[in-house]
C-alpha cells in the first residue's frame, strides 16, 4: 500500500518547492534593492547564488553530509533534464518573423560568430589549462579547459553534463562542480559588462540614460488563425507539453536502444566508455534534433491537408522554455559542490578571467563588422548569450532597445540553429578530448585550426570597419 507520509515520497515536493521559494525570494530583492536592480543579473541567477549560500552554510549546518549530497544530486538531476526540454520547446517553435535575417545571409554570420566565439573560448581554455598542467600544477586535469566554451557559451546543462562525464568517465575529481561554477562565473561576466558597456554607451550619449520604467510587452497568443482553441475538451497549455514530453520520450527511447546497441560491443571500449556517455551528455542536441523532425512532420502533415490545425504555439512554447531555464539557473548554481573547488579556484578565477576578457573584445570587435547598424545592441545580445544563455542576451537587449526594434534579438535565435550545425563536430572534440593527453593536443591543434578558419572567414565577408 502507497505510504502516504514517507519522507521520499515527498522529496520532489521538497526541492522543487525550495526552487520556487529562491525564485520568488530572488524576484523580490531584484525588485526592491537597486542594487541588485542595476546589475542586470537575471532573477533565476540571484536565487541561485541565494541557494548556494544557504545551502553551505544554513542548510549545510542542520542535515546530513548525505541529505547535502541529495539535495546536490537531485538539483543537478533538474538541470540535466531542463536543458533537454528547453531545447525541444525551442525546436517545436513555428518560425516567424526572419525572412530579413535569411536575405541577408545574417543567419550565416551570426551562427559563424557563435561557434567562432566557442572556439575562441576553447583554445583559451585548454591552451591554459594544458600550459598549467605541465608547469606548476602537475595534477590537473589536462582536457578541463575545454570546459569552458560549454560553461560561458551554452550555459550550466552542458557545462555540468559534459563535466559530471569528465568526472565519472575520465577521474577529474569535482568535474561536475567545475562546469557548473564556469557557467555562473559566466553569468557575472554577462552582468559586470552589461553594465559597464550600457554606462560607457549613455556617457558618450549614444542612447539615453537607462530608467526604471516598466515595458509592457502585447503577447501575441496564437501565431495563425488555425490554431487549436484555447481551452476545448483539453487545455492548449496541456497541448504543449504533452507534444514536448512526447519528444523528449523519443529522445530518450533512441538514446537508450544505441546504448544497448553499443553494449554489445560493436565498438568496443571506446563506444562503452566514451560514445555511450557522451550520447546523454547530448540528450538536448538529441532532443532538439527529434523537435525540428516533428515540426516538419506537422509542415507536411498540414500541406496534405491530413492535419487542419496547428498544434505548436510559440507563446506557450517560450512559457515552457523560460520557466524549465529559470529552473535550470537556480538549480545548476545551488547543486555547485564548493569542496569539490578546494584546488580548482585558482584555475576557474585565473582562466575565467582571460576568457571572459577575450570574449569581450572578440564579440565587440566582430559585432561592429558583422551588424553595423545596430552594433550596440548586436554586442550586448551576443555577449550575453556566449557568456550565459539566450535569456541573457535578450535581458541586455532590451536595457538599450526594450521595444525589439532592431533584430538583434532575432539575430539569437536564428544564429543559434545555425550554429547547431557549425558547432556540431565542436561537441565531438569535446568527447574525445579525455581520452588520452595525445588526443587532448589533437584537439587543441583542431580547435586552433578552426578558430583561424572561422574568424577569417567572417574579417574576409565582413571588410567594412565602423568607425
């Protein structure tokens, strides 16, 4: 019989009800305290740090060593899946409104900039953490670098997936930890040069002086005329997410039955221990692949006129994504094991700073080739993207164009599946990186490679320098 009263019956209750309690706590200081107000920080990421720190210290005091490490293990079990349904909520999305952006090959250049900007962030990481390694910190873990273009560039999912492989795979001890840590050291980089860039943009006059003033945003509910009710004998939110569950069970069925397959051995070791892994590390790629897949069944479906309605809505599809994302912030920054970081500050203080620096010139140099009438806004957008998550970005956007007017926004959106194809063999580098320290160097020889290839081709399509 089901025990109503077991304490682990009520465990998912719990933490998702701590969440909830960090966001509401997070949106109220963000709200009432200027300070907090001005530095741009997202509300998800104010909770989290808030999490963090209670859970060290308060929390940390009362329980358990093992109800900390619960309480770990399950927030980075909602990271993990949140990412994964984030994505597939994007790829559901019916487009709209980026016919411009496609004319005008903007969605080829903005997804070159992204992945170009990875691999800027990869060389940087590895290259010092592979200096590190054979001079004055002979135990640290050679591929960890490579880390940090997952942490600053696709945000803490990624960072702590990939991380917690490195970690159970390859022995780097705290890996999990690390990834999540360079993906909130991220987020303050977003924020400290948001603010810094917004002041400097306002002195010299270039927009107005920022205010506090709300925008109030018009939602469009339905993107067509055929679109289902919103409420007939089931609800249209309830639509959604059963469309988005429904592909994330394929994902999962796919992933599970190639598991199986390499079990077998067909590939040996190598599919066992390193592309079985990586394949769950991947779950969102898989996810978001299996996503556009049915949005192109629907396509073809209503064509043929088999399917008169559209099922997609893009309003509640953006509901879904914010409030699994805001999840995932809070969570990723709280699930952070801070012992696992006792050797690793130097490194993630010390290599964080040098990307975060790198990123802001690379991005702020290229953004005035590649959109030179909205430079300012392109820069914010893509900074704040590639050093936290698409969220980001538009929070800084909106600081200098709160009425979308320029298509900085879009910009995002598009580049970012653009750069899913780009990107694509960056994530295999990633998988194979641990495996030996000769393939570590292949890799890094790859990504050098890459990056000049990448950035020549945007200097050589993008000659015009604004002045």
């Amino acid at each position: 019989m089901f025990d109503f009263t077991a304490p682990a019956n009520w465990s998912g209750i719990y933490f998702f009800g701590v969440i909830a309690v960090l966001l509401l706590l997070g949106n109220t200081l963000r709200r009432k305290i200027p300070f907090f107000r001005n530095s741009l920080l997202p509300t998800a990421v104010i909770a989290g740090f808030i999490g963090l720190i209670l859970k060290e210290t308060v929390y940390a005091a009362f329980v358990s060593p093992e109800q900390v490490t619960e309480m770990n293990l399950y927030f980075s079990m909602i990271t993990y899946h949140a990412l994964a349904i984030g994505f597939i909520a994007l790829g559901l999305k019916v487009s709209e409104k980026t016919k411009h952006i496609l004319k005008r090959g903007q969605s080829l250049f903005s997804g070159m900039l992204i992945v170009a900007t990875y691999l800027l962030q990869g060389f940087l990481g590895l290259g010092l953490t592979l200096f590190m390694s054979y001079t004055f910190l002979p135990d640290l873990f050679k591929s960890s670098g490579i880390i940090f273009p997952l942490g600053f560039g696709q945000g803490p999912g990624q960072a702590l997936n990939i991380g917690t492989i490195y970690e159970t795979s390859y022995g780097f001890v705290g890996g999990g930890s690390f990834g999540l840590a360079i993906a909130s050291f991220g987020f303050l980089w977003a924020s400290i040069f948001g603010v810094i860039y917004l002041n400097l943009l306002a002195k010299k006059g270039l927009i107005p002086a920022r205010t506090n003033k709300n925008i109030v945003e018009k939602p469009q509910l339905n993107t067509s005329d055929d679109e289902i009710p919103l409420a007939e004998s089931i609800d249209k939110f309830t639509v959604q997410v059963g469309i988005v569950l429904f592909v994330y069970l394929i994902t999962y069925g796919f992933i599970f039955g190639v598991n199986q397959w390499l079990a077998s051995g067909v590939l040996g070791d190598f599919g066992i221990n390193t592309v079985g892994p990586l394949l769950w590390g991947f779950n969102f790629i898989f996810g978001m692949l299996f996503a556009l897949l049915l949005k192109r069944i629907f396509i073809f479906l209503r064509d043929k006129n088999i399917m008169t309605r559209q099922y997609p809505n893009n309003f509640l599809l953006n509901r879904i994504t914010g409030f699994v994302f805001d999840l995932m912030i809070v969570a990723s920054i709280t699930a952070i094991r801070v012992s696992d970081l006792s050797t690793l500050w130097f490194v993630l203080l010390s290599v964080g700073l040098v990307v975060g620096l790198a990123t802001v010139v690379f991005v702020t140099f290229l953004a005035r080739r590649i959109y030179p009438s909205y430079q300012h806004e392109a820069t914010l957008g893509m900074f704040g993207m590639l050093s936290g998550t698409a969220s980001t970005g538009v929070i800084l956007i909106r600081e200098i164009d709160p009425e979308f007017k320029t298509p900085a926004v879009t910009d995002l959106v598009v580049g970012s599946s653009t750069a899913i194809l780009f990107g694509f063999p960056i994530l295999l580098l990633v998988g194979l990186a641990p495996v030996s320290d000769q393939s570590t160097w292949i890799v890094f020889g790859i990504v050098t490679l890459m990056l000049i290839l990448f950035t020549g081709a945007l200097l050589f399509f993008n000659k015009k320098e604004v002045s």
